[in-house]
C-alpha cells in the first residue's frame, strides 16, 4: 500500500473517538478497492462555520496529500491539549479530505483508474474558449485531462466531495475549503474561483477582505492571492461546481479555493527532478519535503481564526460590500 494511505488509516483509527467518520463510497484498481474516506470535528449545527481541507485529487501531486495528512497529524495532537481548539469546536466544524482520488495515487498517475481527471469531470461549461487539451477534453482517456464520456454521472471520488460538502456545509453562511495541488509556478498561489470563466467571483468582496485580513496579520506569508482565471480556464472544475450548487440553495458567503503549490522552484533547485515521474509536482529531497510540510502551518491557523471571527469576512453591511467589490474589481480584474 502507498505511504500516506498507511499513515491516513492510522489517524482514522486513532480519531474515530473523536470526530466523526464519513464513508463516501469506493472505488477499484484492478486488484485494489478503497473507501473514500473524509474527517469531521467540531460543531454538529448545520449553520456552524466549516472549514474543509482536501488533497490528493490529483494522483501525482503527492505532496498536496501529505500537506493535508500533516495538518491533520497536528490537529490530533491539537485536540489533546489545546483549549483554544477545543473552544473553536464549539462553534465551527472542520473537515478533512486528504486523499480524494486514492486509485490515482495508488497507480501514480494524474487522473484516477479510469483516466479520468477529477478536476476536468464535474457538469460546467467554460464560457470562453480553453487552452487546448489543458482546458479539459474528451479525446481519450490516454491523454491527461480527459473530462470523461459525455452526459455520463460524475466519477465516485468527484461524486464523494459534491456529497459531503452538500452534508456538511450547504447550510453554513460562512464557508472556506481549500484544496492542495501542486505543479505550476515558482511561487504558492492561493485561487479562488472561477475556473470556467475571466468574470469575477460573486463573493470577491469577502474574498477581498480575508485576503487583506491575511497579509495585514501575516505580511510575510507567502501566498500570492489572486483568480484562478487569471493562469488560465478549465471545463468541469470540480470547485466551480460545488460552488455554483452552494449558491442556488445559500446566500452566505463560500470562498472555495484551491493551494497551486509552485513546484517549479524545487526543480530549479535540482532539474534531474524533471526527469522523473513525480519530480516535476513534488518537493523529493526530505528537507524540501520537510520545509513544505511546516510551509502551511500558518494559513492553517489563520483559515480556523476566521472561521470562529467569520464576522471579520463573511458578514458585511451593503455599503461595505460595495466599497469591497470595486477595490477587489481594481486589485484582480483589471
Ligand atoms: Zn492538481
């Protein structure tokens, strides 16, 4: 078995006592077969803020997986002696996905065992025209980002997140998930929606806010905060979908975003990387891994900060949320 589904089993095993277990169905290798597991603590009221972590959606993009699984690692210890997440349970729920798409890791590939990419799989149209095969494709299951045969259901892991973001936040106003990749640039982008089009996100205000909330409290932080449409567009972003499908039932307010770590920079530093198969999407060196483990702790804890004061983000008066809106327009969409 691959190492971080080992080390995943165990903290399930050791946090069942804890939180709740939530089993989204399985999925099948050729000798294989794996539940699709997620992780829930905290608040059992519906509207309670939540914070969701995801990772290994892509099977190659490893380090996503294990950035997740070292966020839970210390959660676990956490929730032994930490009052003030104690008291944070009280009022917000926090939920883990840290392995999405298990048969993808498994087999080392992007997609999962059927070839499919999760990321290119859900039901949106782009609105404006993709980049060729990037954008998503229906050509062959051969070529990466394949979106999968038309008008068919989505795929079981896709299927599993849609239902347990649905369960465990489509009745929160105050949302923020933030799902690991990585493989593109030199520095850590944090993305907010939207994939399938340049237009601006309806929740920019909020966004707007966090993000400023964010580099006034951290000014070194390393993130560079900004569309996911401004690098470029996709069909089928698994996101986009879930927040599209949040905001016909829910006015609140949902940033869904998306951790692109900049891998490009740990090939820089040792090009042999490109070579390999995992090299070109994961830090390798174990001090490179190391460093990027502990790289997030930060956000981390300034993602459940604001999930208890979701009032510092998510809650504004129609001015405010006007003034908002033109200065986010300014800073991402002009
Ligand atoms: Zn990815």
């Amino acid at each position: 078995m691959f190492p971080e589904w080992v080390q995943f089993e165990k903290i399930v095993k050791e946090l069942s006592r804890f939180g709740q277990i939530h089993e989204l169905g399985t999925v099948k290798t050729k000798d294989n077969e794996f539940p699709l597991i997620a992780l829930s603590f905290g608040s059992k009221d519906p509207k309670a803020p939540v914070l969701g972590l995801f990772g290994g959606v892509h099977g190659l993009e490893r380090i996503g997986a294990q950035v997740v699984l070292s966020m839970l690692q210390s959660f676990s210890e956490l929730l032994l002696w930490d009052q003030m997440i104690r008291h944070a349970l009280e009022h917000i729920r926090i939920m883990f996905m840290p392995i999405v798409n298990p048969t993808g890791m498994f087999l080392n590939t992007r997609s999962n065992a059927n070839g499919i990419d999760l990321m290119r799989n859900a039901p949106i149209e782009a609105l404006e025209k993709v980049t060729p095969l990037v954008g998503g494709h229906r050509i062959s299951p051969k070529i990466p980002w394949y979106r999968g045969p038309q008008n068919q259901p989505m795929e079981p892991e896709a299927q599993a997140v849609f239902d347990l973001s649905k369960k465990l936040f489509f009745e929160s106003k105050s949302v923020i998930t933030v799902d690991f990749h990585s493989g593109f640039g030199v520095v850590d982008r944090l993305w907010f929606p939207y994939a399938k089009t340049k237009d601006p996100f309806p929740h920019m205000a909020e966004m707007y806010v966090l993000k400023e909330n964010f580099d006034r409290t951290y000014p070194n932080h390393v993130y560079k905060i900004e569309p996911q449409s401004k690098n470029y567009t996709t069909h089928g972003d698994l996101w986009d979908y879930v927040y599209d499908e949040y905001q016909k039932v829910n006015s609140g307010a949902y940033l869904a975003l998306c951790l692109e770590m900049g891998s490009w920079n740990w090939v820089k530093k040792k090009p042999s990387q490109i070579f390999s198969l995992l090299g070109p999407f994961n830090p390798i060196e174990p001090h490179r891994v190391k460093r990027t483990l502990r790289r997030h702790n930060t956000l981390f804890e300034f993602l459940i900060r604001s999930l208890v004061s979701y009032q510092s983000w998510s809650t504004m008066s129609d001015e405010q949320r006007m003034k908002n809106m033109i200065r986010a327009k300014e800073h991402w969409y002009e």
